[in-house]
C-alpha cells in the first residue's frame, strides 16, 4: 500500500481552506497506507490506530502550511514516519547499544536464508524488535543510508549499523527454530 | 562483505517487505476521525466554506441514486423496524450516521460470536457483501475529488445503516425473511 496518492490540488486546497468533506476525502486517501505501515512497524492494531490518528490530526492542523500541493504524499509519509518514531522513542531508548560494539553479518547467508523454504516474512517481522524493524525497513525499502537512517531517528551511524546487523542476524535464529520444528515433528513421526 | 551482494541483500529485501500483506484500518476509525474532525472544527481551528460543481454533483447523485436503487431494491419490505434500535432517519449527520453503523457492527460482531443458526447464513453473506460494497462505494466517493456533496455521502451512509441494522435483524430473527 503505496503513498503515491492522487488527491487532487483542489480538494487539497479547499482542505487547506478548512473544508471538512476535503479532509474527509485526504483522510479516506491515505488511511490504508499510514494505518498498514504503522501495523507493519509496530506490530499492534491499538498502537497503529493511534499512529493513524495522530497523523490526520497533525494533517488538519498543518496542511494550511503545506506550500505546494504535490508534497502531500512525501509530507504525509514523513509525518507517519515521525509519528511512529515518536511512538517506538516512548518505549524504549534507540541508542542503547554501545559504539563499541562490532556489527557483522554475511549478506550471502542473509540471501540464501530469504532465498530458502524456512524463510517466512511474516514470522520474521514477529521476531524482530521495533527498533530492528524500522531500521530494516527505512534502509531497505525507502533506500536510507545510515548516515541518513542517523539523523531520522536520533542515533549515531554505528547505532544504526548494529541494530540493522543484529536484525540480519535475526535470520539464523528463524533456521534455527525452523530446524528444531522440524526434527521435533520428524521425531514425533517415527 | 562485498557491496554487491550487500545491494542484493537490500533489494531483496525491498521486494519482500513491500509484497508483504497488507492491513487495513477498521471502520470504527472512520468514526473516531470524524469525532475529531467535528471538535477541531467546534474549536475553531477549520473554517468551511462550501462550493458546489452543478455538473458534478448532478454525476454523483446519478451515482447515489443507482446504488440506493440496486442495493435499496433487494430489501423492499424485509424490515420490521425495531423500537430499540437505533434510528436511521435523514436528519441524522454523517459522523452520527458513522458512529449508529459502527455501533451496531460492534453489536453485530458480539451476536456473530454467539452465533450458530445455520438457516439465514446465506442471506447473511449475501448482505455482508452489499455492505462491503457500498463501503467500496463510499471509498470511491470521497477520493473522486469532489468538493461537497455531502448529501450523496449521507445517502450512501444511510443505506449502509439500514444494511447493518437489517443484518443485525437477521442474527436476532427480527427481520421477516421477504428478500425480492
């Protein structure tokens, strides 16, 4: 569910004027985005509805500033991001790792666990933390650095690099479990 | 680690995370929305102002007109209206039309846990179905790009009231089985 919305420049203008039915309709466009990648992050519905409702609340409040009609979707998407930053900051710290702390993993094994039968998207954003999650997701899929990944959340680069490491990480346990599923039900068998 | 596989990594990652399911809002958030839309806007911080599209609202009414129709036409005479449930009349607003709807989804949700009469469960899906498409239909209005009209928004939500209500009756035999 993409943030690439078509609001046009006339309902956004008339939202800016204050018209609640333009609201409505920004609100009805961007609901499924801000609701799914707040879920996706945070992994809980409560959580994720106060994410969406923050975020129209902020869209109500703010969209008179917005100077230029077609920085809506890249606006709203921010303003989701930082909302759910805001949320994951109030549960726990980002930088409790220590700069010290080495970070590696091997791309390849990443791969060829993703690549492999044991791989369950699903099951892996379960185990990994919020922290973890955002990481991964604002590096992989929205393309950020993790100089940049640093400044968006507050955290030194290393910091970043640990915690996205420890998610790749995250992968060798999911073989594991998977294994020791596995020889479990094998043993039951015979 | 070698950057290239590193960038295989990424994008492979990219491609999961962005194919993976998706999750949508309940419709209960529609009604907690308006809530604050209407007390922001009791606060004074959104002004209204209304400009109305002859050509445009002459399309949607069509729009509404049809909906009410096909959907309105399946039902000719089913309800048997309780006193106890909510009213659906057409002065209601919208947020009130949105809050009456989501009230008796969360009722319908509560009769549907105790729920075990195999005898109306086909009516049942058929009208959770037109339900799921005037939802479509409301959907569609709002991100169409109109302006204001608000009485085509009202008239899709009060067709879905009268849906809901109608569903409920079908759970707690309140209704006279006369689908044409």
């Amino acid at each position: 569910m993409s943030f690439h919305q078509n609001c046009s420049k006339k309902v956004i203008k008339r939202a800016q004027s204050g018209d609640k039915f333009a609201l409505t309709q920004i609100y009805h466009c961007y609901k499924q985005p801000i609701f799914n990648l707040a879920f996706q992050m945070l992994r809980d519905e409560h959580r994720a509805n106060d994410v969406l409702q923050t975020v129209m609340l902020k869209m109500i409040d703010s969209i008179v500033s917005l100077s230029d009609s077609n920085k809506l979707n890249g606006w709203m998407k921010r303003v989701c991001y930082n909302s759910i930053i805001d949320i994951i900051r109030a549960n726990q710290r980002f930088d409790t790792v220590s700069d010290d702390v080495v970070f590696d993993y091997s791309a390849k094994e990443s791969l060829s666990i993703i690549n492999s039968d044991h791989w369950d998207l699903e099951y892996y954003l379960d185990v990994l933390d919020e922290r973890e999650r955002l990481v991964v997701w604002l590096y992989a899929v929205e393309g950020y650095s993790h100089k940049e990944l640093s400044k968006k959340i507050g955290i030194t680069e290393q910091n970043s690099r640990v915690i996205y490491s420890r998610a790749m990480r995250s992968l060798k346990q999911l073989v594991r479990e998977q294994e020791v599923t596995n020889s479990r039900a094998g043993a039951r068998n015979e | 680690m070698s950057e290239h596989t590193e960038q295989q990594l990424r994008s492979t990652l990219k491609s999961e995370l962005s194919s993976s399911n998706i999750y949508q809002p309940s419709s209960e958030q529609d009604a907690i929305f308006q809530e604050n839309l209407a007390r922001l806007s009791n606060n004074g911080s959104t002004k209204t102002s209304r400009v109305k599209h002859p050509w445009y609202i002459a399309v949607m009414l069509l729009i509404v007109i049809g909906f009410a129709a096909i959907i309105g036409q399946n039902y000719i005479g089913t309800s048997q209206v309780s006193n106890s449930d909510i009213s659906s009349n057409n002065e209601m607003s919208i947020p009130e039309l949105i809050a009456a709807s989501n009230h008796l989804e969360i009722e319908i949700a509560n009769i549907e846990s105790n729920h075990n009469n195999p005898l109306h469960h086909i009516e049942i899906l058929k009208v959770r179905e037109d339900i799921v498409e005037l939802d479509k239909a409301i959907n569609q209005l709002y991100q169409s790009g109109l302006t204001s009209p608000n009485d085509d928004i009202q008239a899709l939500w009060h067709k879905r009231l009268e849906l809901a209500r109608y569903l409920k009756g079908l759970y707690t035999n309140q209704y006279v089985m006369a689908r044409i």
